[in-house]
C-alpha cells in the first residue's frame, strides 16, 4: 500500500513511516505544506493521512483539493480538533477517518486496514451497480 | 523629577559632548597636517575640513557663526557615518550568528531524531550511547514533543528514556536557574514527562507576576499533584483569564484528575476564581452547599451573579426562589433574563403572583421572556388578568408571532 504522510512534526512523521514501513507499506513524508499537491500527485498514494493544521497552507482547503481531483486516495485526518463542529467540516470536506492526536501509533495500521476495506467494500458495491445496472 | 525630564536632560547632555567633541574637531581641521596624512582613503575626510576652514579663517570667508556651526557639523557627519557603519556591522553580525544557530539546531534536531528512532525501533545500546552525547536541551524539547503527539507503549518507552538519560535532574536544575521562557519549556516538560519531584520546585512559580510561568505552573501542578491540584486557588491574587480556566479544565480532564470540591472556592475575595468554580460545578454537575451558591445571587459583581444564576438553573436548586425574586427588581436586564429562567422552574400560582406584582415596572423585552417561560395556561391567566397597556400588547403579539 502507498501511504502518503503530510504533517508539521518530523519525528512524529518519521516514527509513523518507521511503524508502517514494518508492515511492508511504502511511506512518504511531507512536512512542508507548500508542495504538498505536488506530492499527491508524483506519488499518487491510496492512503493520505493529513493534519489539519499544516504549515503554510490551509489543511482544510488541502483535504478538499484532494477529494476533488482524486477521489479514489482515502484521506484519514490526524488531530487535536476536539470541536465537533469542526470535526464535522472535515468530514464534509471528503475525509474518510479521523484520528484524534494524541495517538497510538501501533493502532494506527489496524485503523489504515479497516480504512481500506471499507472502501473497497464500497468500491465493489459500485461495480456490481455498474454490471447490472440496478 | 529626574525621571520626568530625563529626555531633556539627556538631549542636553549629548548637545555639549557634541560641542566639546566640535572643539577638538576645529583644531585638528586648522592644523595643515595629523598622523594618518598621505593615506588617501582617510585624509580626504580632513582635507576637505581643512580647506574649508581655511576659507573661513581669511579676510573674505570671516563669519562668527559659520565658523561655530561648520566644525559642528563636520563632526555630526563623521559620528553619523561611524554609527552607520557599527549598526550595519552589528545586524550583519547578528545575522550571521542567528544563521549558524540555525543551520547547527535543525542539524542537531535532525540527529536527534534519528538517534530517537533508532532506539525505538531498532538497536537500543548503540542508541543509548549515542543518546548520551547529545545535546540535551534539544533532546528534551524532541522528546516532550513528541510525547505530547502520542500515547501508548511507545509513549511510555519515551519517558522511561527520558529518566533513564537523567533528563529529570537536568530540567529540575534548569526550571531553578534558567531564564523565563526556558523555565515555561522545562516546567511543561516536567508536566509531560511527569517529574513528580519537580513538583516542590515548580510549586513556588504558581504566584508569580510572570502570567505565563504562572498559568504554565498551575497547568503543571495539575497533573504533577492531582490531591492538591487547585491549591493555588486559595491564594491566588492576579486574575485567571478566561483562556486559562479552560486550559485549566482541559488539563483536568485530559490528566483524569479527581475533581475536587468547588464550592470551597466561593467565597474567594478573588473575583475570577469564583467564576471558575462556579463554571466547573456547572460544568459538572457538582453538588455541594447549595447556600453558597444562593449567596452570590447578592454579590457585587453583576457577572458572578449571572454565572451564580445559571448553576441554579442548571442544578434545579428550588431554595434559590425566594432570593431571586428578593433581588429581581435591583438586577440588570441581561441577569432579569437569567432570574426569569431560573424562576421557570418553579411552575406555580406563587411565581404567576410574583410576575403580576412585578409586571408593571418591567421592561417589554423582560416580559417577552417571561411569557416564553411560563405555561401556556399561567400564560392565559396572566393575559387576562393584566391591563391592555401597549407595551404589553407589542409583547403578546411578538410571541405570538
């Protein structure tokens, strides 16, 4: 699984990629908010995970600049939001899962696995509509 | 008086230095030569001096003032030009040192991280070794930063590191010595790493003038004592913003301290720490000598009052209702309209006698709270039996619109 990693801590990123690379995933980290698009698109991930308060840049604007053009990458948001108002927008917005900071990044895999297979349940949902035109 | 006038007296000082300085300077331009002549890079600055007050000194050029003001002004203008040159040298020097310190932290940070990593996830000696050589000041704000991001038993490997490097010791020392914003870092870092033995040495900080070591280490008792963590309520003399209090009862929330009981600090001479306690018996439903709730009903603060008026309502304390509407006619609308939700909850004929006795001194946008807040039939009953004033018409039909 490709998992791209956007966020303002280099060693809570690092940490994160050292636990999902364990599990054979390809991991890239962003700390700089200014290209971020631009990794999104070289490394095209299936899993973003993103914070909200990213530097340089809007990380609200960022998950629906995601959504938009690629609605396929599942977007799990990482935070210490605790507005539910706010939490709410996110979600609005096109992410897929949020995961209140602090974390247990030993969980975080688990979390990423059940992220995926909802989608592919629903992915496959979409297909038998397709076929049979139901 | 001194201070008063210490501008002025301070232009007057530099004014005769500048004389003085002036003085020196009309003799060194009379004379034809000085120690640095022939040095072209230097002696155009005299010769052109020199020239001039040559001209002055002749038949033709003689003149009393020019000859006062021209060294004067010489002499500003080479003091000008070396205070150009040292404040440019001085931001260049501060650039530069702020450049380096830089490019050395974010080297230093990057490695510590690494060396982090490496002992979290791979060989735990070789990191140890390489942990002790590091800078700690930078190891500390590493690691608290990243306890802060994360929980579990990572989490718990992180403060075990932490004290087995003795980092304990190391800010135990720097919250006693170090300088104020480096004392705020350790004592959150002690608040992070849980220091309980830093405890006695941060204790002191929660009285301080300094609002931001003294709201830090208030939040840091918090969770480094949980039995005696509000103590400093007791004795606190400056206000606790409204920022703070919720920090405050973030960081109770977020550390499960026991709550402790609030209604010990309602008779605080302290304003602000009586709206604390009374937010946090509100916002947890704490029950305690209701008494001292109904008191502040009285109190001279018409904001306490108000906060006092919604932990009645909030708590359904019925003895409050005699004291209410005791203190009804004196309040400001803003708390009319508070009293007036407090006094729903009591849905009797007594309270309909009350808003009768009262009706006619009451101002429309009270009554229109009153009527939101009674039953529909006291409702009726209040409508039929009030006169068919124009105020009071507007409010009906604002209702019942």
């Amino acid at each position: 699984m490709k998992i791209l990693i956007c966020g303002e801590n280099p060693l809570q990123l690092k940490m994160m990629k050292n636990e999902l690379e364990q599990e054979g995933d390809e991991v890239r980290l962003s700390w700089s908010g200014i290209d971020l698009m631009a990794h999104v698109i070289k490394f095209m991930p299936d899993v973003l995970i993103t914070e909200v308060l990213l530097p340089q840049i809007n990380g609200f604007e960022f998950i629906d600049n995601v959504r938009k053009h690629f609605p396929k990458i599942s977007i799990m948001v990482l935070s210490s939001l605790r507005s539910e108002h706010l939490i709410d927008f996110v979600f609005r917005l096109g992410a897929n899962d949020f995961v209140f900071k602090p974390f247990d990044p030993e969980t975080l895999r688990g979390r990423i696995l059940k992220l995926q297979e909802s989608k592919n349940s629903l992915l496959t949902l979409n297909y038998m509509d397709y076929v049979t035109s139901v | 008086m001194l201070r008063r006038y210490k501008a002025i007296l301070l232009f007057l000082a530099s004014l005769f230095l500048l004389v003085l300085l002036s003085l020196f300077v009309k003799q060194w331009l009379l004379q034809d030569t000085w120690w640095l002549e022939g040095y072209q890079w230097i002696d155009w600055m005299h010769d052109i001096g020199h020239f001039y007050m040559n001209f002055l000194s002749t038949e033709t050029g003689k003149h009393f003032l020019l000859g006062f003001l021209f060294p004067l002004l010489y002499t500003s203008m080479i003091l000008t030009v070396f205070n150009i040159g040292f404040i440019a040298f001085f931001i260049l020097f501060r650039r530069w040192r702020s450049i380096n310190n830089y490019v050395y932290f974010s080297r230093m940070r990057e490695k510590t991280e690494d060396v982090l990593l490496e002992y979290l996830y791979g060989d735990k000696d070789a990191a140890m070794v390489k942990l002790r050589s590091l800078n700690r000041r930078i190891l500390v704000k590493e690691m608290v930063g990243l306890r802060k991001q994360i929980i579990g038993s990572k989490a718990d490997q992180l403060r075990s590191l932490f004290y087995e490097l003795h980092l304990d010791d190391f800010i135990i020392r720097k919250i006693k010595y170090s300088r104020w914003f480096n004392k705020i870092m350790y004592i959150d870092a002690a608040q992070w790493m849980l220091v309980t033995r830093a405890e006695d040495v941060i204790e002191p900080y929660q009285y301080v003038t300094n609002v931001y070591i003294r709201n830090v280490a208030q939040v840091a008792c918090i969770s480094l004592s949980p039995d005696s963590a509000f103590s400093f309520l007791n004795v606190l003399e400056y206000p606790l913003p409204v920022w703070h209090q919720i920090i405050l009862y973030k960081s109770m929330v977020l550390s499960s301290v026991p709550i402790p009981d609030f209604y010990a600090y309602l008779r605080s001479d302290n304003t602000t720490v009586v709206l604390f306690a009374l937010n946090m018996i509100r916002l947890f439903s704490q029950r305690g000598d209701e008494e001292k709730i109904i008191a502040l009903v009285s109190h001279e603060d018409p904001i306490v009052r108000r906060n006092a008026l919604k932990v009645i309502c909030d708590l359904k304390i019925y003895q409050a209702m005699e004291t209410v509407k005791q203190y009804f006619q004196k309040e400001t609308i803003r708390n009319q309209v508070n009293m007036v939700h407090v006094l729903s909850l009591d849905k009797t004929e007594e309270t309909l006698d009350f808003y009768k006795t009262i009706w006619i001194e009451t101002k429309p946008n009270v009554r229109m709270e009153i009527l939101k807040h009674i039953e529909p039939a006291l409702r009726k009953k209040l409508q039929d039996t009030m006169p068919s004033e124009r105020g009071f018409n507007e409010t009906i039909s604002n209702i019942h619109a």
